[in-house]
C-alpha cells in the first residue's frame, strides 16, 4: 500500500517532534493530534490503522 502524502508543514512538525524527544504533535493543517514514528516504534507493533508515521509499513488503502 503506498504511504499516504504528508504535507511539507506536517512533516516538519513531525521532525521538529522527533527531535525533541516528542511521542506527537499538533496538525499544523487540521489541529489533531498526530503520533510520532517515535511513539509508534515505542509500541513495539502495528496497529493497522493507517498511521501517518507507521514504521512498520502498513498504510490503510483509503488512506
């Protein structure tokens, strides 16, 4: 399944998270909170609902 697009403001957000230590952020575009690849690697699994940041490679098809 492809990766679902990321907003260059939203990818920002994300690595300026990242870089703090942050487990999520703020949406710059909707105001919702989002994950980081940080958090989700911390899980120690997929969930397989589409998160934005999955480093497990699972993307939802509607995504």
């Amino acid at each position: 399944m492809t990766k679902p697009r990321i907003s260059p403001e939203a990818q920002r957000a994300h690595d300026a998270a990242v870089a703090r230590g942050q487990l999520g952020y703020m949406d710059p575009e909707t105001g919702l909170f989002v994950m980081t690849e940080l958090y989700l690697k911390q899980r120690g699994q997929c969930c397989e609902s589409g998160c934005r940041h999955c480093p497990y490679g699972f993307h939802d098809a509607k995504s």
